[in-house]
C-alpha cells in the first residue's frame, strides 16, 4: 500500500512516499516507517497535530491506500490575536491574504 508522509518547516518541506507491507497501518506506524522522526528530532508525536489531507486525526487512525499523513508544526502566532492587532493598527487584508493600508 502506497502512502504519503509529509513534513515542512518555514525553509523547507519533506514528502515521502513509502510502500507499507500491511493493509492495517495507523498514522503512527507510517510515520515511523518514513524515517522523519529520524531526519527531524524535533518532531515529537506525543504533542505534535497529525492528520490526513489536512483533517487532524489520531495517530491510531488507520490508512487506506494513497493516503498523505501530515505532521504539523505548533503554530508560531495565534491567527486572531494577529487579527487583532491589524485591526487596531488600521490596517486590512486584501482579497488573496496581501496587506493594504487605510489611508
């Protein structure tokens, strides 16, 4: 059975595919299988979101055939306290994610 692993930091992404000997593999067997926990130390799967096509699921989740397992990174910023702070300083964001200035 084919499946995806990937990983990326803000410089660099990793996609590895592997060939799984079982039809009965969990998110976790892949995972260690694809050697990144090797590769990247820092990844620690007792605190790290993982999930499939970008759905967060449990390492214990069983794959099905060209599955892609992600591993995500905790995120650097919360996403509404950035918000926020746009929006006191009178800025918006632009159709696309781009910044624009009020004038």
């Amino acid at each position: 059975m084919k499946i995806e692993v990937a990983y990326a930091l803000p410089d660099q992404q990793v996609l590895m595919a592997i060939d799984v000997e079982t039809s009965e593999v969990t998110m976790e067997m892949a995972i260690r299988q694809s050697g990144l926990l090797t590769q990247f130390p820092e990844i620690d799967l007792a605190t790290c979101k993982v999930g499939i096509f970008g759905k967060v699921k449990k390492l214990t989740e069983p794959l099905r055939e060209g599955d892609r397992v992600e591993i995500y990174r905790p995120l650097i910023a919360d996403p509404k306290e950035m918000r926020r702070e746009r929006a006191s300083q009178g800025k918006k964001m632009r159709k696309g994610g781009g910044k624009a200035e009020v004038s």
